[in-house]
C-alpha cells in the first residue's frame, strides 16, 4: 500500500502547497461568493435575483475588505502562499484594500435601477418574455373593453396604476461577473511568479469583455466596443505569454525572485531577459492604459455601461499597475540601468498622448479615457523610481484616482436625454443652472483631476513627482508638470460650460439618482476630499508597504 508523501510530517496536503488560510481569505472569499453568485442564477426567482446578488456581493467584499484591514494592522508578517504562487505582503494588502473599497460604490453604481429604468444593462431574457406577455394582456383587454367603454385599464393600453408598464429587469449575471473579475484583480496584484500573474489576468478580462457589451442602450456601440476589448486584449495577453516563455527560457523559472537572481549573477546573454520583458510589458501597459498602448481604452469607455467604465477605470487600473510595481521592482529591480530609458520614452509618451488627445474630445467619457491615458504616465513616474517613496506615492495615486473616477462617471450618469445619457459636452451648458449640486460635485472631482489644492489629485501628484525627482527623474517630471498645466484646460472647459454658458431649452434633463447611485457619488466625493485635506492615515499605510519576493 503505497503512502503519500505530502501527507507524511504535517500531515496535511494543505500545508505541504503552503496554503495559508488566513492569508488567502479575503481572495477565497470573493472567488466563493462569485461561484455562490452563480448557484443564486440557477436557483433564485427573477423577482427577488437582483436583491439577493446584491446583498450577496456587497456582504463578501465587506467582509473581505474588513480582513484586509485586519490583517493589515495586526502586523501579522508577510508571507508566499500556494507553493510559491502568491505573496501576501504589504503591498498586496494595500491593493486589496484599494480594490474592494472601489468595488463598493462601482457595485452600487451597477446595481442600480433608477437612473436607467430597469437597470443599465440588457434586459434579461426571462424578464423580457414576462414584459411581452403582460403587454400582449394589455392589449387584448385594450381591443376587449373598446366596445364597453373600457376595460382593467380603462381602454388606454396603461397598466392599471396609470402608467406605463416598468421596462424588463436586467441581466443579474452582470454580478458573478463583476466578483470573477475583482477575484482575478485580487490574485493579479499579489501574484509572485508570471505564470499564476497570466491565469490571473484572463480570469479579471473575460468577465470585463462581457459586462462591455451589455449596455441596455445604444447596443451597437457597446457590443463593438466588446469586441475591440476582446481582440486586443487577445492580442496583448499573447504578448504577454510570449514574454513569459522567454523569461522562462533565460531563467529556468517564472517566479520572480528567481528572475532576478538570474538576471543578477548569470553570465548569460540578456537577450532573452530584456526581449522577455519587452513583451511582458506591452501586456502590462495594455491593461493600465498606458499610451500607446491605449488605443482600445477611449472606444472601450465610450460605448459600455457607464457602471462598467466606472469599475474599469478605477479596479483595472489599481490591478494592472500593482503587477507593474511588483514586476518591475521584484524580478526587474536589480537591471533598471538597463531597462529604465526605454519606460521613459513610453511614460511621456502616455503623458503626451493622453493630454493632446483629451484637448480635442467633444465627448465626456472619452475625454476621461483620455485622462486615464495622462494619469497612467504620472503613475509610471513612480513606478520607474523603484524607490519606497515612488512605491507609496504610485499606491496613494491608485486610491485617489479610483475614487475621483467613480464619482465623475457616477455624475455622467445622471445627465440624460431620451435616448440615454447625454454625454456630448454641449450636454453640459448651464448645468450649474439646472443641477447646482450635480455642477459642484462635477466640478470639485475635475479639479482633483487637475490637481488642484485640497483635493487628493494634489496630494497624489505631489507624492509622484517628489519620489521621482528624489530618484534622479527631473526631466520626466518637468513633462508631468507641463502635461498637468496643458489637462488642466480640457477640465476647466467643462466647468465654464456648466457655470458660464446658457442651458439649451431643449437640452438634456438630470436624473435625480437612487439611493444606491447617491451613496457611491457621494463616498467618491467625500474620499477625494479627505485624502485632499486629510490624507496622513492612507499615505502612511502606504508608506509601511514593502513587497516580499
């Protein structure tokens, strides 16, 4: 009879792979209640699925976030779990923390019903045929009653209240998608070698190439930009794997520290090594939008629901750029002389683009996509410094940029024709007018855009470009600096529409939000403010963040 070996001294497979269960509960907890999420698909009534998924979805990443927290100020050490695979370190924490407390109000934002009747997504099958139905009721009592004077609804083809018929509840699958996705986000940060980092990313995309394609209007636009999402997204994780393979090649392994112990003491040729990380790069910067390798992104936020914009410009960006951090200063650290010139070109690069290109954006949410685009080159000033000072100030910049985000295309939302949001800038003359709040809030988020004082844009940049002038990057911090003055007009045009312009007589109305929509503008606000004013508590957790390799 023979014995297992992993099963002999501990006793337990589990400790043999390293598994760490109060390390890895707040991943398991997410990935669990996404499979959860599922079963409630299967075997929930429509009517009561939406509520159940919420309350579903917002008790696990509550409880997640509450571990992370936990974990986090109880000082437990750092750790690699799953033989290898993951380190659970400080800057995982933050990013963890960073990424569920985006999901709260990006998950309100999606579960919302008022702002777009019915949920603002396609409406769900079941939900669809149950509408036709009762409409084909409607009308045969309508053709019934004509005779007689009327009939339950008075001959008027109204539902009995009055009114007409509520439009057909949406898709409920949008939320196991959205919990894969943050699950997959969660393991793409912390991931300590390349291979667990490529199943990590497919498992955060394909989630997101669904959720584009579901905007309940304008379909044609957001299934193309599904598509587009799709097709280079394909062609970005190609890239990345190749570079995985040659760094494999060079290395012998795919876990980090490996690498960079190769890349430090071998007499081998680098080419393998730096034609594998040029690879991996382009990977890498595709997914946090970095220029040029953004051209998917402003086609990408343009046509999904904005609810789905809000989650990727916020979530995506934390996640792309944590595995940024952790592949350039644990497997890339020891060899910047090498490497570093060629990111700066791409770092001013995005920069440049994204301002440039923003100047010339009639549309709003592209004018944000094109934002993303800039901020991802400020973001990268830190990134290149490979310092803790650039460590902290890159990972304050994720938590301010996710907020503000959020809270301006949770603003976005609510300015709306007939046929949807009215997202074209002309849009938003007069606002001030219309929506004095609306106008304020809008205005306060593009300022912190902008990086205006006591706003957390000021606080973030300011950490940003410290860390890389200390670091010897002066000359792509004058770019920065130059490229901030130059957005900056592109911010201020939508805020003397909105307070120096006269509203159309015809122009777009303003939804009053739901408590859901209200509750996740209203945290983006507050959180850009404090870490304006206040932001001593965030930057020190991110100051004590070191990663473990």
């Amino acid at each position: 009879m023979t014995t297992m070996l992993p099963l002999q001294g501990s006793g337990s497979l589990s400790a043999a792979l390293g598994v760490d269960y109060g390390a890895l509960a707040p991943l398991f907890i997410i990935l669990g209640a996404a499979c959860v999420s599922v079963l409630l698909e299967a075997f929930v009534p429509l009517a009561r699925r939406a509520g159940a998924q919420l309350v579903l979805c917002l008790a696990a990443i509550v409880v997640a976030l509450v571990l992370v927290i936990v974990r986090a100020v109880s000082g437990t050490p750092a750790t690699i779990v799953l033989a290898g695979s993951l380190s659970v370190d400080g800057v995982s924490l933050f990013l963890w923390g960073t990424l569920l407390a985006l999901a709260i109000p990006s998950l309100l934002m999606i579960a919302d019903r008022s702002v777009e009747a019915g949920g603002a997504f396609v409406a769900d099958p079941e939900a669809l045929a149950e509408a036709q139905e009762r409409a084909r009721e409607r009308t045969s009592v309508t053709v019934g009653g004509s005779g007689s004077g009327g009939g339950a609804d008075g001959g008027t083809g109204r539902s009995p209240r009055g009114g007409q018929a509520p439009p057909p509840e949406m898709h409920t699958e949008v939320f196991p998608f959205v919990l894969f996705a943050l699950g997959g986000m969660l393991a793409f940060c912390a991931a300590n070698d390349l291979l667990t980092m490529f199943v990590a990313l497919e498992v955060l995309s394909l989630p997101l190439y669904l959720l584009c394609g579901l905007a309940r209007r304008r379909r044609v636009l957001s299934q193309e930009s599904a598509v587009k999402y799709f097709l280079l997204g394909a062609f970005a994780s190609a890239f990345f794997l190749y570079g995985v393979a040659l760094l494999y090649g060079y290395a012998g392994s795919v876990r980090l520290s490996d690498i960079a112990a190769s890349a430090a003491g071998g007499l081998r040729s680098d080419t393998l090594l730096f034609g594998g990380l040029a690879l991996l790069v382009v990977g890498l910067m595709f997914k946090a939008s970095v220029g040029p390798f953004h051209t998917w992104t402003p086609d990408v936020y343009q046509g999904a629901p904005t609810p789905v914009t809000a989650f990727m410009a916020a979530c995506t960006k934390v996640a792309a750029f944590g595995a940024i951090l952790r592949v350039f200063t644990v497997a890339f650290g020891t060899t910047t002389a090498e490497w570093r010139g060629v990111l700066w070109a791409v770092a001013i690069a995005s920069m440049v683009i994204g301002t440039l290109l923003g100047l010339t954006q009639t549309d709003l949410k592209r004018m944000v996509a094109y934002s993303s685009v800039a901020h991802a080159g400020f973001l990268l000033i830190g990134c290149l410094a490979i310092t803790p000072a650039g460590l902290s100030g890159t990972l304050f910049y994720l938590l301010a940029y996710g907020f503000t985000t959020i809270a301006i295309l949770g603003l976005v939302s609510l300015v709306r024709t007939g046929d949807g949001e009215a997202n074209h800038l002309s849009a938003y003359a007069g606002l001030g007018t219309r929506s004095p709040v609306v106008a304020a809030a809008l205005s306060f988020c593009l300022l912190a855009l902008a990086g205006v004082p006591l706003t957390s844009g000021f606080t973030a940049k300011f950490a940003v470009f410290s860390a890389g002038l200390a670091d010897g990057e002066a000359p792509l911090v004058i770019v920065g600096l130059v490229c901030s003055a130059i957005a900056a007009f592109f911010y201020l045009r939508v805020i003397v529409l909105m307070y120096f312009s006269e509203p159309a007589p015809d122009g777009p109305s303003v939804s009053l939000p739901g408590p859901l929509t209200t509750v996740s503008i209203t945290l983006g606000v507050v959180v850009t403010l404090l870490l304006g004013v206040v932001p001593t508590a965030a930057l020190d957790w991110a100051a004590a963040a070191r990663f473990l390799g």
